[in-house]
C-alpha cells in the first residue's frame, strides 16, 4: 500500500488534528527514540531497532496526535496502540474515524487488558478480540542461563550432545569484525530453502538492516563457530530497564544441539544485564509456538485487537 506523502490534508473544522506520516529513518531516530524512551514499553514492537529494521517490510510509518506516540502499519493496515499519557477511547475513536475517512485501517492493534480495564467503555467504539498469535514470549533470564527442572531436561541433553560432538566449539561476540560472514551465513541459510518463504525473505532483509547499521543501532549478538565455522548467531538489544529483546537467532541444523547452546549462552550472557528476555511472538506458526512454550516461559504479553465500530 502506497502511504500518503508525508503531510496529510485535514479540515480545518476536524477534531483530528495529528502530524504527517513519518518514516523511521536515521535522521528521526532522536525524536522516536525520546517517546520510547519516555514511556517503555514490555512489547518488542515499541523497540526502536525492530521498526528501524522491518520498517521496510511492514511500510512502518509514525505520527503525534495530543502528544501521543502513534505508529501505523502499512501492510497489515493496522494502527499501534500510542504511547504516551492514557488516551481516552473517545480519542481513540476519532483517530479510527479519520483513518476511515481517508481510506486507511482504523483498527487498532496491540491494545493491553489493563488499558481495557481501566476503560471498559472502550467496548462502545470497538470489536475487542484477543490477538494470541502476536503473544510474545517473556522469561526469566536466569532460567534460560540455568535450564533446571524436568521440562528442560531434552535441552540439556542436546547441549551436552553438542559440546561431545564439537569439543572444540568457539564461542565470541558478534562485532564489526565478524558481521560479513554472519550476513553471508543467514543468506545461505535462507537459500537452503527453494522456494523460500516470503516472511523469511522479509526477515532476511530485516537482519540486513541491522547489520548494515549495527553501531547505530547499540546491537549486540554472539556467534557460535565449530572448526571456523559459523554455526548459530544470535542478535540482541534492550528493551526496558529490566528486559532484552531478542531480534534474530539462526542456526544451521546439521550442528545439532547449536540452537540450544546459542539459546543457553546467549541468556547466560544476559543474565548478567538483565532480568527478563523478551523472544517475541511465534506468529501463529504451529513448530515455532512449540519450540517457544517448550522453553516454559514465565509470562506470555497477549495484547488484543480493537476493530472499529463504523457508525
């Protein structure tokens, strides 16, 4: 969907009065990143690195309304829940309606049970459905590092499998110095593929992304190597003062066990830093909902979707 450039045209006599579409760009980045920061967020999609890196793919774009933080999504035509002081449904409400009225989603995304708590009038202006294939996944990042108690006992298994195979393993910090022969390792893992999925190519693009602008971004990754070669990455950043947010982790199956070690070294790494590592969301992709749960996380972020009533 091609946006609106990036001033849009209201009436002067509308109650809706917000600022154009903005792209996420380098130069923005200051401005973006002062909302995040003012109001964090648990949901890696308030993170700046995931909508500097999929802003391409989602045709991510943001805008101020009341001195709210909203961003909208291009593709699926979906509108974030804003950051910033609680907003009011009736203000949410107007905000759909302009969309609307200008041929864009007015349904909003990402909305929290306690915001819908807090204003159960909301259920006057929207369709409210909870949305769980965008539940992220929360641990403690203690017991990703630990990996105790009987629910974890296979992965134990398969990192013990994995460092009597490969003795040898290296395992080293993801930096400027390593970061071509990771890109050249997560393209070969996609083209592995024939045809490849288009939600892989996007997230290809994505790590692209966030290689090509590692030190802008403060990104941080470990790679794990077996006789000079790559077998798994991982990529990471904060998200709030207690949680990290991991964005990519790749390995290559025929070192097995080197999903489980990544996985393991990577919370032990953070368990230094942090409380909580966020994992993101499984998509609704039924292996990738199991492989996710099978790791017993401590909390899943469920947030729900608001379709608008249209009068």
């Amino acid at each position: 969907m091609d946006m609106p450039c990036c001033t849009m045209a209201f009436d002067e006599k509308s109650p809706v009065h917000v600022s154009g579409f903005t792209k996420f760009t380098m130069d923005t980045a200051p401005m973006v990143k002062g909302f995040l920061n003012r109001y964090p967020s648990l949901s890696c999609e308030y993170n700046f690195v995931t909508l500097f890196c999929w802003a391409k793919a989602y045709q991510y774009s943001w805008f101020t309304y009341k001195g709210r933080f909203f961003i909208f999504d291009g593709v699926d035509n979906l509108i974030f829940m804003p950051l910033g002081p609680a907003i009011a449904p009736e203000d949410l409400k107007q905000i759909s309606a302009h969309f609307a009225g200008i041929g864009l989603g007015p349904d909003i995304c990402l909305a929290t049970k306690a915001y819908l708590d807090a204003y159960p009038q909301i259920k006057h202006f929207y369709t409210i459905s909870q949305d769980r294939d965008a539940a992220e996944y929360l641990y403690l990042a203690q017991s990703l590092a630990e990996l105790k108690g009987s629910k974890l006992h296979k992965k134990r298994n398969l990192i013990s499998q994995f460092k009597r195979r490969f003795p040898d393993f290296t395992l080293g910090a993801l930096t400027a110095d390593n970061i071509f022969d990771v890109k050249a390792f997560a393209k070969d893992l996609l083209h592995t593929l024939d045809p490849f999925p288009r939600a892989l190519a996007d997230e290809f693009s994505a790590m692209e992304t966030a290689f090509d602008h590692w030190s802008f971004l403060g990104l941080e990754g470990l790679v794990l190597a077996v006789e000079g070669k790559i077998a798994a990455f991982s990529v990471f950043s904060p998200l709030n003062k207690d949680t990290y947010n991991i964005h990519f982790e790749k390995s290559n199956m025929a070192f097995k066990g080197a999903a489980q070690v990544i996985n393991q070294e990577t919370a032990r790494l953070l368990a230094e830093k942090t409380k909580y590592i966020n994992r993101e969301q499984d998509l609704g992709i039924p292996g990738l909902r199991q492989a996710k749960l099978s790791y017993a996380p401590c909390t899943l972020l469920t947030p729900y979707i608001l379709r608008f009533k249209k009068d």
